[in-house]
C-alpha cells in the first residue's frame, strides 16, 4: 500500500488557474428593461423648423446572456419601440380626411406612428488567463422607411493584474431609406437618387485603476458616414423665395427638401473617473469633447452620486450639462437662400444648451435570494430623467429594468 501511494503522489499536477478557473458567467443571466419617453417643442424639422415637436415613445428590450462553456457567452437581445410623433404626422398632413393642416397640431392620418424593431447578437470570448475578450456582435433593426444591418467586434487586453484594460472597437451599419417626401413635392424630379448610408466605426478605450478609491478611463471615437445623410421628409423654406399658404392655420408648401453632405466625418475625446468618497458614497463623472467636419463641436459634462442605503437599496442623483455649436448648413425657419447648396432647418443640428436632472433608485441582491420560476432577481433600477434645452425643447423619461439570474 504504502509503494502504490508513492506511485499515485508523484502522477498528480501541481494546481493550476486553469484547472480551477472561474466561469466567465455562472449562469444564464436575463434583462427586462422598458422605458416610457415624452417631448415637446416648437421647432420641427418636418415643417422646415417651426411647428410641433410632441412625440411619446414606449421601448421595452429583453436582453439575455448565457455562458455556453467556462469561456465563452452568447448574448442576445430583442426590442421593440412604438412611438406616436405628431411632427411626423405632418409628412402629409392632408391625409387624415380631417380639418385644415397645422404646423402646430398632429394630422390624423397613418403617418404620425411607427414601431421599430431590433435584434443584437453578441458573441465573447476569454482567454484561460481571463487577460484576454475578444467578441463579434451581429444586429438588425427595422422600421416603415428605414432598414440597418450592423457587423463589429472588440478586443479587450487587460494587464498590470487587472487594473489596467485597454479596448479596441470597431463596427459597420449598412442602412437603407425607403425614400418619403412631403406630399407637395412628391414627383419632382430634382429629388434624391441616393437610398444608401454607410457608417464605419473605430474606438479605443484605456482604462486605468488609479488607487484603492479612484478608476478612471479615457477613449477615442472616430465615425465616418457616407450616403444620404439627410432627411427626404423634412422641410426648408427660403428668404428669397415667397411661401405658399394652405388653409388659415399657416400651414406652408415646402420650397426643398433637407439637403446636407454625402460625407461626414465625426471625432470624440472622452474622460471619466470613479471615485470612491465613502462606503454609501460613490462619485462617478464623465467628459466629452465632439467635433465634427460640418463644424458642429460639443462639450457634454455628467455627474451622478449614488448613495447607498443599507445592504439592498441606492439612490442616485444625477445632472447632465451639454453644449454644442451649429452646423454651418443649419439656419432657422424661412432664413435659407435658395442659392445655397446644402441646408437644414433641424434644430438638432442648432446651436443650444441643455440641462438633464435625473433620479435613480435601485434594489441590488447580489446573492439573488429572492426569486420566480427559476430566476432569482439580482437587480431593480427605476430611473426618471428631465431635460431641457434652452430653445424650448423639453422631455421626460421614466425608465425600469430588471435582471435576473438562472437559479
């Protein structure tokens, strides 16, 4: 006994990080998120940058992750978004059979709703050591004009024992319009020939633990979109050319369609640090500069400070400070020159402010003691958002998500 115990001792493998590796994912990990999103405004780019901007959204995604071996998850997601949009409505405003047209109220017709629909695909993989991601994701979304199919993929290298990750990212979306024009000037033919948009996609994210109580990150975002970059739908009324009126509400013939470049090339710097104030306090700030070759620039400040009360439940403020300069194609209702070559009256292209308050509370288990049908819950977050901008732009959102583990 004692010669076959030596014999047995000398054949066994000293233990390894591989033979006791973590699972990347323990278990089957599912999301349910839906949010409820309203806005108002005066300034709609469908009726050339004057009229109503009410729209109400309702967005409810399932997302869910499921380790397929120690290595390796496949996460997918489904969503759905059914929005009503009385700016919209106004692409034909004449075809609700009801009374005279108004840039400032929704037309009944069946233009003034859509739904949206989408689907991800997420593929990652992890090395033995866990220094190493490498992930591939596939989407496709879907709506009444507009169709995208989207390709990408990162890599993570992370090192110096974890606290430094450094994160390479690239993506494509191949989009297609179903080309709308606003009814008077559907059949004209100096119209658009192009139905196509491109947009190409490369990031580098490093991030950096910086003591016990400070993390902090920094990233690189170049875009570069081609095709049609412009909205067929939307409006533009010139100061040099006489408008038509319609009715007695005001309501004016478009003079062009939004013509904008074939060609836009986006850059984005960012910054964020986490830091650790106490055990209930944690503040967490984020910076980004944007610029881009239609001379649009953006300065966009975020702060949240989430407190922690008892072991399950957190409160989190939060405020978002953005600025940005206007294209140089932008100008207001009836202020173009026909002589122009590109122009846009969409006040997303404008020169504003905004200011966005926001509140969070969230229930976290991380043990997930509490569940159904087999899930146990880890996590409630109910999130409510206020934004405004300062040409009268203003929105509100309430959002709620749930995630759960397989038990």
């Amino acid at each position: 006994m004692l010669c076959s115990c030596a014999a047995f001792a000398q054949e066994v493998t000293p233990p390894t990080a591989e033979t006791y590796k973590k699972r990347v994912l323990e278990a089957a990990e599912l999301q349910v998120l839906t949010s409820y999103y309203q806005q108002d405004g005066d300034n709609a780019a469908v009726t050339g940058g004057r009229g109503t901007e009410k729209l109400t959204d309702v967005h409810p995604t399932v997302i869910l992750a499921l380790p397929l071996n120690a290595d390796d998850v496949l996460t997918a997601s489904f969503g759905v978004s059914a929005y009503t949009s009385a700016s919209s409505s106004n692409v034909d405003p004449f075809d609700g059979g009801g009374g005279e047209p108004s840039p400032f109220q929704a037309s009944s017709g069946a233009s003034g709703s859509d739904v949206w629909i989408n689907g991800t695909v997420t593929y990652a993989h992890s090395s033995d050591d866990r220094n190493n991601i490498v992930s591939g994701t596939l989407s496709f979304s879907n709506e009444y004009d507009y169709r995208s199919f989207g390709f990408g993929g990162s890599f993570t290298r992370l090192m110096n024992e974890q606290n430094t990750e450094l994160t390479v990212h690239g993506s494509a979306y191949l989009d297609n319009w179903k080309i709308i024009y606003p009814i008077e000037l559907r059949g004209r033919d100096d119209l658009l020939d192009e139905s196509g948009r491109n947009s190409y996609n490369l990031g580098l994210n490093l991030s950096q633990l910086l003591s016990r109580k400070a993390q902090g990150m920094l990233s690189v975002d170049l875009v570069r979109q081609e095709g049609l970059l412009s909205t067929p739908f939307q409006r533009v009324y010139f100061a040099d050319i006489a408008e038509t009126v319609v009715g007695g509400n005001d309501f004016y013939l478009a003079q062009d369609i939004e013509r904008l470049p074939d060609i836009r090339n986006k850059l984005a710097l960012g910054g964020r640090l986490h830091y650790y104030l106490s055990q209930r306090l944690v503040l967490r700030s984020f910076y980004r500069f944007y610029t881009d070759d239609w001379a649009v620039n953006s300065h966009t400040v975020n702060l949240e400070l989430p407190v922690n009360i008892g072991s399950y439940f957190s409160i989190t403020p939060g405020y978002r400070y953005y600025t940005q300069r206007a294209a140089e194609y932008f100008a207001g209702f009836d202020e173009h020159l026909s002589s122009e070559t590109f122009y846009t009256s969409d006040y997303d292209l404008s020169t504003f402010q905004a200011n966005q308050f926001s509140l969070g509370i969230g229930y976290l288990d991380i043990l997930a003691d509490r569940g159904l049908l087999g899930w146990g819950l880890k996590s409630v977050d109910l999130n409510y958002s206020r934004y405004r901008r300062d040409n009268g732009f203003h929105a509100n959102q309430v959002a709620l998500g749930l995630r759960m583990v397989r038990q």
